[in-house]
C-alpha cells in the first residue's frame, strides 16, 4: 500500500511537473500570423479573437476550448471565485437547452462541456465530443456561451456546490494548512483571490453580480480559441465567426501578474481536530516564466521530491508522505509538504538535510529513484553525483511529454500554456530540446539560488502540544546555515 500511494503521488507529481515546464515565457498578447507547421492553421476572428486549429487525424474525438486570460487580476474585490461560479453557470442550461437538456444530449452523446478555473492566470470553456456529434454539440457548445439561462435555482446550487468544496478544504488538515499560508504568502497580490472562491466571498455573490462579471469581462480581447481534431478549417471558422466572433470588444487591459514579495516566516496554527498529528507546508519564490533557471528548478525539484521522501520518511520515519511540487504561474512559486507527522520539530531540519545532499551535487541513485517512486522494492537509498541520475529524471519528463498528447483535450492544454505566457502556441515543441539541455551545474545553480538562499514561508497546522515542540527559529534558519 505504501508503495503504491508513493506511486500513484510521483504520477500525478511528473504530470504537474510536465505541464509547467513549457510554461517559459511572458504573459503577451497571442501572436497571428503564418504557420510554418502544416498540422496548424491560424485564423482571426471578425472581432479579433484568434484561433489556433491543430488538424489530426489519430482520433475521431473534436476538441474546442474556448480561453480566457486575466482570471484573478479582474475580480472584483471580495469576490474571489467569481470567474469560476459563472463559468459554471454556463453549464446549468442556455436559452435554448435548459440543464436537464444538456445532461441527456451529453450523456447520450458521451460528450462533455467543461469548466477550468483554478489557474490564476487564465480560464477555460471546453467542449470534448465525438466528430459526428460535432455539428449538434457545438451549438450547444456556443449557445451555453453565448446565451447563458441564469436559472435562480441553478444559481443557488452552483454556490451550494462551491460552498462544500470549500468546507471540505478547511476541515481537511493540509487543505486548511495551505489555504492559511497562501494567504499570507500572497497579501496585497492578486493570487490571495482564491480560485475556487472562500466562504465569505461565495456568500457575497449574487446572481446579478455574476451577470454583470459576464457582461463586463467576458470580452473579445480576454479570448482565444483552440482546436484539436480532424475539423473542416473553413466550416469551423464560418461556425465561429457567426457565434464566438459577435462578442464585443470592451476597454479591458490583460496585464502580466505583477511579481510579489513573500510574506517570510512561520505560521503556527492550533487545530484541536489534528488529532495528534500535525501538516507543514513551506511555500517558496520561484523564477517567474521567462527566467532561463526554470527548466533546470523543475528536473531539480522532481529530484529533491525524491530524496526528501528518502530522508524524511524512509530514514527517519519523520511523516506519511512527503513532497516537493513546483507550479508555474506568472508570478511563481511551489512548495515543500509534509503529511501527517508527529515530530514537527524536527522536520524542518530533515528537510534542509536533503536540500543539502542536492545541493552538495548529489542525489539518489536512478533504481533507488525508481524504486521509491513505486516500481521496485524500496531499500535504503544510495546517493551518486547528480550526474549519474540526471539522464533518468530528463526520461521522465520526456515520457510525460509524450503520454501527455495522448489525448486531444491533453494537447489543447499545452497549446493554451504555451499561447498564454508565451504567445507561442508552438512553445510545447521545444520541450525535449529544453530539458536534454540542462547540465548537473544547472541544478547545483538553482538549488543554491531558489532553497539554500532563499527563505521559504512555512505553517505548522496541529494541536497545541505538537506546536509547543517547534523552535521558530529552525523553520526560518536557511538550509545549510548553523
């Protein structure tokens, strides 16, 4: 069971780690122009909107996405989750289809129209249905978009829903650990607007500030269009530009996440309900998009993932589990998680002893690696000059790259990160050459510059005799310092 859990953590770790590495430029206004790619077209729309259509023929499945940059930069204030809840009031019905409607012609279809709003950056429409399907799903598609019900009694429920997602997050121990640092890690930064919106901010909206967020927000210059399939290119634009290409313009300006000063130091917070055990979250600064060192911080961290799960919980029992997660947001960041630990004061100092192997130019052993990721029998971990390792974890990254174009829904998104930070939809084609690049000094380089010299803004969430154990002073003491 244990090896499995560590699997199945490293698998959706790798993919995280695989969609953001791509993520390497400025948030710009996406470029139109010609295609030196015979699978791409691009096209503009009467009203601007660009759409980038990639033509495959591997599968009979039609993507289209519908994307929608600035999300947390336009909420209003004490509004956070606003994008989200009318996004997914675009699914509880249209003028034309109500929402028992859609869920039959969706069902009966195997078809689906989803929602994406938990970047920070941008959000998305979609729609995912077979080719012969296309013609009758994508009115649904436009006019759910377009034409929006506002049914009172779906509005209720979608903030019902939003609302229980929330209570669930501040009664699950580390949901409520992350949820307390972000928000003092983002003070007086756009991102402190929680995606998925707080308690207080989802009871604040009501029905006509959903519609007026529609109305002024949801405009032309915010938008950009992405399809995956085997489409006819001139019927897709005709159907877009008689729908989607009616959008107004409005005076919106899309402005990069400005950057952000952490709030360094240590958060203690009591939770009676920990039950003995208490959750440590460390969030650090990363390089924002754009910055050359971040390819090399992705292979890094997958590595010190691995070797904080050795030094912490294999070696000295220290947790449940273990982690290092980096993102990649216009203003980034990651952070460093431990799961259910009764010695809460010391697995600061566990944690800096595996930041100082990988510093040191060392990490685990590729089998060793591999093992503790679940496909072996775990052992005690033998450490070896980076070098020696680093060919294993580029080949995970580049597995991830290619089993994430698996799927037509799983290629718009790279297309989408690429086009949004970039302005490059073909940014995602580079990404072997990227990450073949990266030498074992690169590593050493940015653990140095991103761990062992920077401070990191950590919480430590448990009851009170586990937070009487913490000597504050380990937890803002750098790595590597006495």
């Amino acid at each position: 069971m244990k090896r499995y859990i560590r699997f199945t953590r490293s698998i959706v770790l790798l993919i995280s780690l695989f969609m953001v590495l791509f993520f390497t430029g400025c948030a710009t206004v996406p470029k139109v122009g010609p295609v030196d790619e015979p699978a791409f077209r691009v096209f503009t729309l009467d009203n601007g909107i660009p759409v980038v259509l990639k033509i495959t023929d591997v599968n009979r499945i039609f993507t289209l996405q519908t994307i929608i940059r600035g999300h947390t930069a336009f909420l209003p204030e004490g509004k956070a989750g606003l994008e989200g809840v009318t996004l997914s009031m675009l699914t509880r019905g249209s003028e034309k289809y109500d929402y028992e409607t859609l869920q039959r012609i969706m069902y009966e279809k195997s078809s689906a129209i989803s929602t994406g709003f938990q970047n920070f950056d941008y959000t998305s429409y979609s729609l995912n249905t077979l080719d012969k399907y296309f013609e009758e799903l994508f009115d649904v598609y436009a006019d759910t978009f377009l034409h929006p019900a506002w049914d009172k009694e779906e509005y209720y429920r979608v903030i019902s829903d939003f609302s229980i997602v929330r209570k669930q997050r501040e009664q699950d121990p580390y949901g409520r650990a992350s949820i307390i640092l972000n928000e003092k890690f983002f003070e007086g930064h756009p991102y402190n607007n929680d995606t998925q919106g707080t308690l207080k901010s989802l009871q604040s909206i009501s029905l006509d500030d959903i519609k007026a967020y529609y109305q002024d927000t949801f405009k032309a210059e915010r938008m950009f269009i992405l399809a995956v399939g085997n489409f006819d290119e001139n019927l897709l634009v005709d159907r877009l530009n008689d729908t989607f290409g009616t959008i107004p313009k409005g005076r919106l300006k899309i402005d990069t996440a400005p950057p952000h000063s952490p709030q360094e130091g240590l958060i203690l917070e009591p939770f009676a309900e920990s039950e003995g055990l208490a959750f440590v979250r460390g969030n650090y600064p990363l390089p924002s998009p754009g910055n050359k060192d971040l390819t090399a911080i992705q292979l890094a961290f997958a590595m010190l993932d691995d070797l904080l799960f050795e030094v912490v919980r294999t070696r000295h029992g220290a947790c449940y589990s273990v982690w290092a997660n980096p993102f990649s947001f216009s203003a980034n960041y990651g952070n460093i998680g431990v799961y259910r630990t009764s010695v809460p004061g010391e697995v600061k100092a566990y944690v800096d002893e595996a930041i100082a192997i990988l510093h040191g130019g060392q990490t685990l052993a590729a089998q060793v690696s591999a093992a503790a990721q679940g496909h072996g029998t775990e052992s005690e971990g033998s450490l070896v000059p980076i070098a020696e390792s680093l060919q294993f974890y580029k080949d995970q990254f580049v597995t991830g790259y290619y089993q994430a174009q698996q799927t037509n829904i799983a290629v718009a998104a790279q297309i989408a990160a690429g086009y949004v930070y970039t302005g490059d939809f073909l940014r995602y084609q580079g990404f072997v050459d990227r990450i073949q690049g990266v030498t074992a000094e690169d590593i050493v380089h940015v653990v140095r510059k991103y761990l062992v010299d920077t401070s990191i803004s950590w919480i430590v969430l448990g009851n009170q005799e586990l937070l009487d154990q913490v000597d504050p002073d380990d937890y803002t003491r750098l790595p590597g310092s006495e």
